[in-house]
C-alpha cells in the first residue's frame, strides 16, 4: 500500500509503515470470564468464530480491535497504520451519514463541512478556477449532496494565530524564569506533533505551542458555539473537515478533542483535497459545471461575501503574525515587510529583528524531516539562536500536503505547487486583529463560559509516549 503520510511519520524502520494485521504489537486486554470452561471454538462458513458451550448453545465472538486512539498512545512503530484510516475517516463514511440522513427522519444529523484554504487552492487549480470560486462552488457540491453547512477554515486560523500571537508574547516574558519557554514550536502540523510524542517526549513537548491548530480550533466553534447557537446538542452534529494532509485524521483522532460528557467528537470525520476531487469523479460532477453558492457563516445574522487568507506561508502565516506582534508589542517595532533570509535549503528561512546591531527576534521556518532533525538536535544541545519556529513536517509546508490533488499526465509536482500558491495568494488578508466577528466571539462567547473553559477550547496539552518494553517490538 502505498503511504500518503508526512515523511515524519514513516521515519525509524523500512518495514515501519505496516498494517496491525501484519505485525501490531500493541498488547489488546482480554476480558475473562469466570465459570466453566468453553467447550471449543468452531469457525462457521462466513469465517466468523463462535463460541460453542457445553450445552450445544453458541455465541459469536468479537474480533480483538485496535483503534486509532490505541495506535496513538503506543509507541510500537511511528504512524498509525492507513488502512485502520480510511476505514475510520474517509469519504465513505461522509456518504454513509448522508444515506441515513435521507432514509431517516428521526436520527438526522446536522452535516457541517468545514474547508482549508490550502484544499480550496488545490481544488482551484486543478479545475482551473480561482481559489474563491473554487470554494463557492465546493458549497454547491457538498449542499446538493444533502451538506447543511459549509464553513472556511479561515475563520478558525483567526483564533489560532490571535493565541499563539498572546501565547508568544508570554513565553517570550518569561523566558529568563523558565528555560523551556523559547523556542516556541508551532503546533498545527499533526505529523510533527505526533513525531515529538513519540520520539523526543518530555526533551521536546514544553517547546510546542499549546494553542489548537484551525481544524480543531473550528471542532471546538462547531461543537460549541455553532451547536448552542441552533440549540443542538454536539452529537446531533457530525462535522467533516477538508484538509491538505493525511496527518489531519490522526489529529482529529486524539482523545484530547473527544467530549467526553457529549460523547462526540469535535471533528468526526477528515477527508483530503484528493478525496473529495475522487467525491467528484464518482458522482461524475466537475466544479467548472457547478453554480456557485453563496458562502454560510458561524453567525446567523451575518452573511460572508468573500473568502479571506492571511499573510505570510502557506501554512497559516504563523511566523509573519507572531513576528509582526511580537515587534510590536514587545519592542515597539512596527514591521510592514518581513525579509527572508534562506539557510541551509529553501525550507529553512530565517527572519530576525535588529536594532543598533542587537538580535531582537529571530524567527525561523522549518519545513520538512531532515531540517527537523536538525532543529531538534540544536534544542536538545541548548544551540538554537531561535525564539519561534513554524514547523512543518512537509516540505513546502501544508501546500504541498500529501492529501492534496495529484498532478495530471505531462504536469509535474514543481509547477502545480507553483499554480496552487498562486491561488492560495490571491485572497484578501486582513490583519487577525481586526476580524470584527472574531472579536465579537471572544466576548460574547468565551467570556460566558469561563477562563478555564475558554482556555480548553482554545489550546491542547501533549502527551509523551511511554516506549514500550513489550518483547513483541524486537527485531530478531
């Protein structure tokens, strides 16, 4: 099976990237039940296995399973395996709870599509389109499928850029009290945090920025105050996100965005800009034959007539927001343009911050395992000069995603990454401080549930994996 994951993720052995069928040492609890032994266990003609008691009677048994929660808090290999994936977070599913939703009126779930910027830039450029058409038109496809909802993940990257702005300017505070306060490591690449997990644990993990990436920062909109807004509980939700990158299902997968008291998850389904190009081919619908549809908003009283970006990378911009914050806020710089100073590759760039010869700031982009490696060894022998890292486990970032739309025949990778920048590019983009409705949320919103609250919606905690001592991970 061919992977689609960061390279991050199929890092240590060749044989790393395994299915749990083939060699899953994740140890599985087996109930036993007291009483009288069973008699035998006979398989039947479908292949299933039952239990066959003393007395003739027999019970079908269950198959022992390993989750995707299992596979994240077991350090047996690096990645989860794809196909427990797609059976859990494909395209499939989202027709599945499509179909029921049309063959039930009792059990309807309330279906919201929630959409990256960096997949609607794929989209775009592979039919052609601009980036906002593109999106209008990804409206209409999702609502004539029986979508309620169609929502821009622009709108959450507000409130992941506004917090890790707040959450940098702390850091950076505090830094002379609390060695681990600097670096501060972006937070919205999966494949990089899943990484740090279960590699470096505790050397790396109070580096890492504890504010949610957009898609979570929107599972917590969505299922918060989205579902208290048309009076839903969050389990009459089911919310889909369309991302650049396989890694986003292992993300949505942490017990971390699981509400416990709702018994739902925040995101309950991701599928790839890829995957919903396949959604189009098997309905047989282009999106250059699609009327485009009028944008929806998590606000009933306001109506979007336009999709917005922000500055900086394809990958949210995080290093130009917090570098422009962080200037000005700390040192009472304001910085219009940023200069990009390229080390040793075109995926590790530097931006610093001088005044009368001194060093203010020095931010880098780090994109891509091997420049990874070599930050983490810098911070593990206390070298890094850096006071922010955006890291991403791709190289080029999140536009170049390993769930993003493949090049056609006679079209390389090189010019559609181009194509697709471009298009990613052209949006408007507004300042975070100034989105009105985001402000407006902050008040009205998380102001009413309380700083302990507003804060677990807003940020995430990480959680070092333990390596496994269990005999069945040794190569023999």
């Amino acid at each position: 099976m061919a992977s689609h994951f960061s390279g991050v993720l199929q890092l240590t052995d060749l044989d790393d990237f395994i299915t749990p069928s083939q060699e899953c040492v994740k140890p599985v609890k087996v109930e036993k039940k007291h009483g009288k032994s069973v008699a035998k266990i006979q398989i039947e003609d479908d292949g299933s296995y039952v239990q066959v008691n003393q007395d003739g009677g027999k019970k079908k048994l269950e198959k022992a399973k390993i989750s995707l929660n299992d596979c994240l808090a077991c350090s047996g290999c690096i990645t989860s395996a794809e196909s427990v994936l797609i059976t859990q977070q494909s395209h499939e599913e989202l027709f599945k709870v499509l179909q029921k939703n049309k063959a039930s009126t009792t059990e309807q779930k309330v279906v919201v599509v929630s959409v990256s910027p960096q997949s609607r830039a794929s989209l775009a450029a592979h039919y052609g389109l601009s980036s906002s058409e593109a999106g209008r038109r990804l409206t209409s496809f999702f609502k004539g499928l029986g979508v309620h909802h169609v929502f821009d993940t622009s709108f959450s990257r507000t409130f992941s850029l506004l917090e890790s702005q707040r959450e940098f300017v702390k850091r950076f505070q505090r830094k002379d009290q609390d060695n681990k306060a600097l670096p501060m490591l972006t937070s919205a690449c999966p494949g990089w945090i899943c990484y740090a997990e279960k590699t470096h644990g505790e050397l790396i993990l109070p580096y890492i920025s504890t504010t949610r990436s957009p898609q979570q920062m929107m599972g917590s909109l969505v299922k918060g105050f989205f579902a208290e807004q048309q009076g839903l509980h969050p389990q009459q939700i089911y919310h889909v996100a369309v991302m650049p990158c396989f890694d986003k299902k292992l993300e949505a997968s942490r017990s971390d965005f699981y509400l416990n008291k709702a018994e739902t998850r925040e995101v309950d389904c991701v599928i790839t800009s890829g995957e919903v190009q396949k959604m189009l081919e098997e309905q047989n619908v282009s999106l250059n034959h699609l009327e485009p549809a009028a944008l929806d908003t998590l606000f009933s009283n306001v109506c979007g007539d336009e999709f917005l970006s922000h500055a900086g990378s394809g990958s949210g911009g995080y290093l130009h927001h917090v570098f422009t914050y962080a200037a000005k806020q700390l040192f009472g710089e304001e910085v219009k343009d940023l200069t990009y100073k390229t080390m040793r590759n075109k995926d590790f760039q530097e931006v610093t911050l001088e005044k009368d010869g001194v060093v203010l700031l020095c931010f880098a982009s780090t994109y891509g395992f091997r420049n990874i490696q070599n930050l983490v060894q810098k911070l593990k022998r206390g070298k890094s000069p850096y006071h922010f890292v955006e890291v991403m486990a791709c190289p080029s970032g999140c536009l170049n995603g390993g769930g993003q739309v493949k090049p056609e025949a006679g079209h390389n990778q090189k010019e559609l990454l181009q194509k697709v920048e471009e298009l990613y590019k052209e949006e408007r983009s507004p300042l975070p401080e100034d989105n009105l409705q985001v402000a407006e949320l902050y008040q009205s919103w998380l102001h009413s549930v309380g700083e302990e609250r507003a804060k677990e919606l807003l940020h995430t905690k990480y959680h070092a994996v333990e390596k496994m001592t269990n005999g069945l991970t040794m190569k023999w």
